[in-house]
C-alpha cells in the first residue's frame, strides 16, 4: 500500500482467497479484504467499510464516491464515551469528502478497494484508486486508536501537463450548538473571503456559502460582515467564533509565494466544541492552504435545534496544481485528539 503519513509503516496483509460460488460485491469484498476491524456492508446500496480499532473508535466510508460518513472515535473513558465527530446528511452530503477538480472532468470518480492493511486492530487502513484520464489517485484511510487519517497520491501518467484548479479534503465536523463553535491556532495568519471549491459532498454550495447574511436575535451581538471576495485580512485574535457565517481560504497571499521568506498557514489548528468540551486537532501536509467556513443562520435548513456545523480542512484553490508528465503530488489530513 502506499504510505504517505508519517506512521510506522504496516505490514501488507494476503487478501483471502475467494469462493468458487457466486457472490453479491460487498460478500466478495469482504472475503478478499475483510478482517478483524475491517467489515464490509452495503448502507441505501452503496458498498460501504466500517473500521474498528481495539478501544472501540470506527469511522464509515463509502466505497464508490470515497466519502466519509462517520468519525465516532472514544473520547470519554466511560464504557459509552464515543462521540460522533462529523455532520452528515443523507445523499453523501458532508462528512469527509476529497475534493480533486480537474478542467474537462468530473470530481465523481467512481473508486475501488485497491488494498488494506492492519497491525492487530490499533492501525487499520484501506486504499481505494480510481483513474481520471491520465491521472492515477489513490485515497488511503488510515484510523488509529486517537486519530484518523486521509492521504491523497495523485499521480500524472500521460505525456501533457495537467492542472488541477482546485484540491481539498474537507471535513464537516459536528457541534453541539451555534454560540459554541470555534477554531483555535489561526493567530496571525492572513486569510481572506473566498468560496469553497465545487464538491459533490457539499452542504452550501460556493454560492450559497458567499451570500452575505443578514444579523438577527441574540448572534447579532459583535456581528460584522465578512469583508469582500480578495481582500486580505490578518487574523488577531487567538480564536476564531464561528457562529456567523464565513467562507475563507487561510494562506499566504500567492503574490507572497514566490519571497524567499513568508508567512504560509499553520500546518495544524483546533476545533473548539464549547458545548460538548472537546477540542479536535485538525493537521495539514501537502496543501498550501487551509478552507473554513461556518453557515451562521443557514444552518437552520440543515439541522435540528441541538446541532451545527462547520466546514474546514486543507487546501489548494488560490493557486492551481500542475502535474508535469511522470510527476507525482500528495496531500493528506490528520485528525487527532486527547480529550480522553
């Protein structure tokens, strides 16, 4: 399997042999990869894994779109101390989702098991790989007793050059209430307003995300209006409020980019979930940027009244990638924590 997070490396496990009888996809998957901390199911027909480690953390991916559904690692030590992690809705909306947008081609690229690995059940992890033209991705899931992990491998197998506009592994993470959402560990990073990248997992699309919204009730206190699209600001205060609604891209400047020395984004910040005091380390490797944004009072078409959310994680999208020939480019996002 490919390795690409900076984990001891596991040992490659022999797929079972499968049956000579005929079997449905999810049963021939789970004879070829299937193991202690690793089952295969299908959920509204979508071939979906479901990973264990030994203290009880799981997590859910659908396997055709590479989406991620459910993060639920123990974050209490009670015997029913696991929270879930991520907001999702039905239709693959939310969660984790990678994003890869390339000009000419679809971002729904139709994936498949490639590997699986496992050291006992405290280190599991599953490859998928899908093809898009001359491109070759795999997508390696990685879930550990205190973190998780996704890493992309993006790799260009044709003669031409080809550009990526936009990248992303973007996680929807789930609070308990409005007033109590919030980031930490963006101090003195310049961000400025600016639209997610298109994604079939989205919950606001760009458009829907860059509408300015209006202040009422009790969240109106301290509200200002998200400055214009390209107008850079500098963040300072040490945590970022996240009950009105933002779209941002965290990064240097591209102008700034080429300087011998520049600021570039934190490689790691925190979410902050007041109401259900925990806090989540969200870690950055490969991407130059970091995307956040929080719906503010659309999120009442989304959820129910003890539920908000956010979205956030690693990007490319001011600057597009460019994958010479024989080239190739990785990414990827750790969640970690130790609420326990």
């Amino acid at each position: 399997m490919a390795s690409l997070l900076p984990f001891s490396p596991l040992k490659t496990c022999t797929p079972k042999a499968s049956a000579s009888t005929s079997t449905s996809p999810v049963e021939s998957l789970d004879q070829k990869f299937g193991r202690k901390g690793i089952k295969f199911f299908e959920s509204n027909y979508i071939p979906s894994v479901e990973l264990t480690v030994r203290n009880g953390s799981s997590l859910k991916l659908e396997i055709p779109n590479a989406h991620i559904t459910s993060y639920k690692p123990k974050v209490y030590w009670k015997d029913d101390g696991y929270e879930e992690v991520l907001f999702s809705l039905d239709g693959s909306r939310g969660g984790i989702g990678l994003v890869i947008n390339q000009q000419n081609y679809s971002n729904e690229s139709e994936w498949s098991v490639k590997d699986v690995d496992s050291d006992s059940i405290d280190a599991l992890q599953v490859e998928l790989s899908c093809s898009r033209g001359s491109l070759d991705i795999n997508y390696v899931v990685s879930l550990y007793p205190l973190s998780m992990a996704t890493a992309v491998i993006v790799k260009n197998k044709g003669r031409k050059a080809v550009n990526l506009s936009s990248a992303a592994i973007l996680s929807h993470f789930k609070f308990k209430n409005r007033s109590g959402a919030g980031v930490q560990g963006l101090q003195g990073c310049t961000y400025c307003t600016h639209p997610p990248p298109p994604s079939p997992f989205e919950i606001l699309s760009p458009s829907e995300a860059m509408k300015v919204e209006e202040a009422a009730g009790l969240f109106s206190f301290g509200w200002e209006p998200e400055k214009k699209a390209g107008i850079w600001s500098v963040q300072d205060v040490p945590i970022t409020v996240l009950k009105h609604k933002v779209s941002r891209v965290y990064a240097a400047p591209p102008e700034e980019r080429s300087k011998p020395f520049h600021r570039s984004a934190p490689s790691k910040y925190e979410t902050i979930d007041q109401g259900r005091e925990l806090f989540f380390r969200v870690i950055r490797m490969g991407f130059e940027e970091i995307y956040l944004s929080s719906p503010g009072s659309y999120s009442d078409k989304y959820r129910n009244e003890n539920e908000y959310f956010i979205c956030t994680g690693p990007a490319s999208i001011l600057v597009p990638l460019t994958l010479n020939p024989g080239e190739e480019w990785r990414g990827a996002q750790v969640i970690e924590h130790d609420n326990l």
